[in-house]
C-alpha cells in the first residue's frame, strides 16, 4: 500500500511539473504575440505624414471655393497626390472644374484661377478661366495711337478715354473737341488674341513676358457689368474712337482731377 501511494506521488509531481511548463509556454507565446501587436502599433504611428488640403464636403463643379469648404488633413506621404494644396489659403478663391467630393485631396488640376491657368492650359489658356467672378472681358477697337504708341501689354492696367467733336457753332465755327474719361484702372486682358499672363496686380515679370503688339486691333479688358455698359455707350457716342492711357504698373488709385464721362448704360450720349 505504502509502494502504491508513492508511486501515485511521483506521477502527481509529473502532471504539475508539466501543468507549469505548460503554463510558462503559454505565457511566454502570449508575450511574443502582444510584443507583436505593439511593435506593429509603433510602426504604424512613425508612418511619414504629410499636410494636405481635402474637401470639408461636397463641392460642386464652377463653385468658387471658400474656406468653410476646406480643411487641412495628415495623409501618408505615399498616398499625397501630385501638387496638392499644403494650405487652405492657395486653394480659396479658385474655381472648381469639376465636383470634388467629401474628404477628396484638392489639386490644381482640379480647380482654375488666373495664377493656375498657365499651369493647367499653358500659354493660352481659356479667357473665361482668367477672368475673375463677376467681371465681365470687353473689347473695344484701338489703333497703334490710340494704345501709347502700341507699347501696352497684357497685363497692363489702363484708363479708357473717349473724345468727341464740338461741332458747328451758330456761325459755322467749329467748336472744340472735348475728351472725358469713361473708366479708370482696368486691366488689359488681351491685345488681339494675346493673353495676360500676371498673376497679380504688381506683376512686373508676368508682364514683361508677353511681347507688345504694336498692329493689334483690338483690345480686351477685365471690367465690372456696369463699367461694361458704360463702354458700351462710350463706343456708340464716340466720333473720334476711344484711347486708352497707361498706367505704371503698380499705380491703381483712381484720379479725382480729371473729367469724367457722364454716361450711363441706359442713356448713350445723342
């Protein structure tokens, strides 16, 4: 009985000697797998990132884009489009081209100002993409006179003037001509079919860039609506054909000394 008892002694040993060794595998692989998981969980937080402007929501395509409809988002460096926006700031004001969802990275390609025009449909881009919102492109006819001698460029700010003759007196005199201004400090955006290529107003290079045309014939400027009527009327009242002054390139205040048209879009002069 003694023999029996101490044998089953012994197996007992056996079994919590292996219970134990069972035991501190299992805890051992435990600490391996959740090493692992921790060692994946660092690898993911180092991941490179980078600042990127997304869509805060849907914005539909020919909306001009505000600030509320941005935010700045972190995206790992490998998913970060070609030439998206790093700040909101480069992105507002521009225009979509097309619909830019919820959360989608905003590129250049994807919206059009006058800065990115070049950009996007180089040296001559579509003159609509140029124009900003609520201006309207007007052209009216100049000769090499009438234009500072054809030296004005794309880019150049001008003032439009109109003259017209006086003329005949009671006496069959004839009457002095009289000139006025009808707008002050527009923008050329074209001379012929030459676009401005500056990308603000004190863009001296920009404008040095495009030659002068000293044959061209026409000549379209960047004008509000109502000035757009205004030079409407100035065409149809002028004898003599309208003549533009140029403007330094950074001078934009308009003169209060000079004469001013007293025209309207409603009421061209008889």
């Amino acid at each position: 009985m003694i023999k029996n008892l101490a044998i089953g002694s012994g197996s007992n040993r056996l079994l919590l000697i292996f219970a134990l060794v069972l035991g501190l595998l299992c805890a051992i692989l435990i600490g391996v797998y959740l090493s692992s998981l921790n060692g994946n969980s660092t690898t993911s937080s180092t991941v490179a990132t980078v600042p990127v402007v997304v869509a805060a929501r849907d914005i539909p395509a020919a909306t001009e884009v505000t600030a509320d409809m941005l935010v700045v988002k972190a995206v790992p460096a490998d998913l970060v489009l070609n030439g998206a926006f790093r700040k909101t700031e480069d992105a507002v004001g521009q225009t979509t081209q097309v619909q830019i969802l919820t959360g989608e990275q905003v590129v250049p390609s994807k919206v059009a100002s006058a800065a990115s025009a070049t950009t996007n449909f180089g040296p001559n881009p579509p003159l609509s993409v140029i124009l900003q919102a609520g201006q309207r492109a007007y052209s009216i006819g100049i000769s090499t006179v009438a234009t500072a001698g054809g030296l004005v460029r794309p880019g150049d700010h001008v003032d439009v003037l109109m003259t017209t003759d006086g003329g005949t007196g009671d006496q069959g005199q004839q009457l002095a001509s009289s000139s006025c201004y009808v707008v002050q400090n527009v923008e050329v955006l074209a001379m012929n079919q030459t676009l401005a290529q500056t990308t603000s107003d004190t863009d001296a290079n920009g404008i040095a860039k495009v030659a002068n045309d000293p044959g061209a014939s026409t000549m379209t400027l960047n004008v509000t609506p109502a000035q757009a009527g205004i030079l409407a009327s100035a065409v149809a009242g002028s004898n003599n054909g309208l003549t533009v002054a140029l403007r330094n390139f950074t001078d934009h205040a308009a003169a209060s000394d000079v004469p001013t048209c007293n025209l309207t879009a409603a009421n061209p002069p008889a």
